[in-house]
C-alpha cells in the first residue's frame, strides 16, 4: 500500500472538511459590542396600497419586488427593524382591505410582532362608530356584501375588527435601543447605570399632557375598551339611532375620542407658539416616561395634520415631529418615512460607551436629509 497517496488523500479530505466548515465564530465576549436600531415610521396611508409599498420599499422595509400581484417581502433578517405606523390606514381611498392585510403580512413575517407597530387612528375609531362619512364607494366595492360586509368585517367577529383588538393600540411609546441588551450591557460590560435607554413616543393625533398624566398604558386601555365596544355594535344589526357612541359608553372613553384627546389632538401642530408647544411637549414627555425610571421619552412623533411638502420638526433638539405628509393619491404629497437610527457602541477601554443618534428624513424623489446627528460619550 503506498502510503504517500494514503497521506495525500487523508490531506485532500481534510482540506475540502476545512473548506466547507464555516469559520468558527470568535467568542463574543473579545468583540467590542456594537447595540444598534432603526425605527421607520409613515404616518396616513389613508387607502393607497401603491403609495404604502413605495415608501416602505424607499424606506427599505421591504422588497422591490412588491406589487398588487406580488406579495410583499420583510426585508430585515437582523432584527434591527422596527416599523411603526401612526394610523389613518382607512378612508380617502379604496385599499382598505390591502393595507391590513400589508400589515398583517409583515407582521408575521417580521422577526416578531414588536417588529410592526400600529397605532389606531381617528379614521380607524372613526369607522368603528360608524362613522362612515369618508368612505369611498369603490372600497366598499372591494367587500364581498358591500355596506353590510364591511361592517361585519369591522366588527367584533370580523377579521379586521379583530386584527385591531389584537395589533393596533392607541399608541406605542418604543425604544430606540433594544431594552434588555442595554441591561445586560449594564450588567456585564460597563455600561453606565445611568444610562436612559432614548425612547420615542407614536400616536395619531397628539398627547396633550393632561392625557398623558393618566400614564399611557391607562389611556390604551380606553381606547381598546372603546373599540370593543364600538366593534361589538357592529357585530349586531345596524341600527337607526344617530348617537357617535353605542349606548352606556363611559366618560372617560367618550373624552378619549374628544377634539383634546389623543386621536384629534392639534396642538403641536397647530400652536404657533413654540415656546407653549415645547415645554407642552416636554411636560407631555416626562408623563409618558412616569412608569419606567430607566427610560427617556426624548421624542413624540405624531400624523394627524398633513403637511404637503414634508414633515416639520419642532423644538430644540428637535423632539416634535409631525410626520403626515399626506403620502395617499387623495392628499397627493410627499411620500415620506422618518427613520431614527441610534447606535451604542463599546470603546477599546472598559466602561467607555458611546452613544449615536440620527433622525432621517426620507422623501420620495428626493436625497435623505439628516433632521438630526448626535454623537457623545455616556
Ligand atoms: C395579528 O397579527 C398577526 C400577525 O400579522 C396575525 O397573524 C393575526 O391574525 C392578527 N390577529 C388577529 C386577531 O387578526
């Protein structure tokens, strides 16, 4: 037996092994940490499939290849992706139906339901109530059973009423780092105590802080009771009573969905004072961040009020954004995403983070514009 060609095979065989193992991963204790995030946020889609797929695919949220014939793809595997929508899906246009399904898809194909973040909006609690003053005919026409099937399906028992019970919420306050890797960074790797995991607050209309005083977990408990309760009407036969609110609706609920309150509230955008509206928005803030001590609200991000030719930042660092661009072919203007992309990363010595923000303005047609670049050491 010549045992060179044994030796020579035995060489070969372990070669080719090396070669199709993968490289085996550094112990991940040696890598400096790098904590990373990006939120992308549209506000008012109001019933235009074909606007939602080009800022979401601008916003590199999902795949170039989606159309009406082909379906929409989730793009990030990372994880890093968060995808939040203000509301005002419905109304305006006839998509209702491809706009909850769109969210519903990328929600399961997100890497969990975190990943896709609804807010309702005055036109979601606004066709609950029956409310149908902006609907069009030609989405009525999308349902089968026209009037009476679309209601049912904005019921209790019907699939969009309850992907609303299950998915949507007034409003959701997220964090621009994940949460729990800032803990263990606390724990194991230097990272200050005192570090606030950054947070950014979304809802439709706007919190004004004697809402907001309620914390904000008691205010999407409202509004969901309101919902169900509104949906629960629609479960049952159409009625001829004129009244907004199905009968024995509470107080609090009806001064939920009142001009002050959060789905129709203004003020930030309307207020030409910017002194009133930033220390209202500051206020406002600090009630949202009430119930954890390790976070800062340092962002409220709200629809609500189309401004055509893009979003307008207030306050200084800029911490309110109104961010309705009236992207839908009803409004006609930019079509827009805000993205906040935020990045903690550990230095070469022990105990030194530092901390990166940037908040990025994209429009359709147009270069991203950096709204806002901070950088420091924490
Ligand atoms: C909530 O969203 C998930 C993921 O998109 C979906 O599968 C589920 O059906 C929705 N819930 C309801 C009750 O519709």
């Amino acid at each position: 037996m010549p045992s060179t060609k044994l030796i020579l095979l035995i060489i070969c065989i372990l070669g080719l092994w090396w070669l199709r193992s993968p490289p085996s991963p550094l112990p991940s204790q040696s890598h400096p940490t790098a904590i990373t995030r990006r939120i992308v946020a549209v506000a008012d889609l109001h019933g235009d499939y074909d606007h939602a797929l080009s800022v979401l695919k601008m916003a590199g949220v999902i795949e170039e290849s989606a159309s009406r014939r082909t379906a929409p793809k989730w793009l990030d595997g990372s994880g890093q992706t968060v995808l939040v929508s203000t509301g005002d899906l419905v109304d305006r246009g006839d998509d209702t139906q491809l706009l909850y399904q769109l969210f519903d898809t990328l929600r399961s194909q997100a890497p969990s339901k975190e990943h896709v973040r609804n807010c309702i909006g005055n036109h979601e609690m606004m066709n609950a109530l029956s409310d149908w003053r902006y609907v069009t005919r030609g989405d009525i026409d999308t349902f089968p059973g026209g009037v009476a099937g679309r209601r049912q399906a904005m019921s209790t028992s019907g699939w969009i009423g309850q992907t609303w019970l299950a998915n949507y919420s007034l409003s959701h306050t997220i964090d621009l780092l994940p949460h729990e890797e800032i803990r263990q960074a606390q724990l194991r790797r230097g990272l200050t105590s005192s570090y606030l995991v950054p947070q950014a607050n979304f809802v439709h209309g706007g919190i004004h802080p004697t809402f907001a005083e309620a914390s904000l977990a008691k205010l999407n408990e409202i509004a969901h009771s309101l919902l169900h309760r509104a949906l629960q009407r629609q479960a049952g036969p159409a009625s001829a009573s004129s009244d907004l609110f199905p009968p024995n609706t509470p107080d609090e609920e009806r001064r939920l969905y009142s001009e002050m309150g959060p789905l129709w509230y203004r003020g930030y955008a309307t207020d030409a004072d910017e002194g009133r509206v930033c220390s209202t928005a500051k206020q406002a803030r600090r009630f949202l961040a009430q119930d954890q001590p390790d976070v800062s609200v340092d962002y409220l991000v709200m629809g609500h009020t189309p401004h055509l030719e893009g979003f307008v930042h207030r306050c200084e660092p800029p911490s309110v954004h109104l961010i309705d661009t009236g992207i839908s072919r009803a409004y006609g203007g930019a079509q827009s995403a805000l993205v906040f992309e935020t990045t903690l990363t550990e230095g070469k010595t022990k105990d030194e983070w530092t901390e990166e923000r940037r908040l990025v303005a994209l429009y359709r047609g147009r270069k991203p514009k950096v709204v806002y670049e901070r950088t420091r050491k924490v």
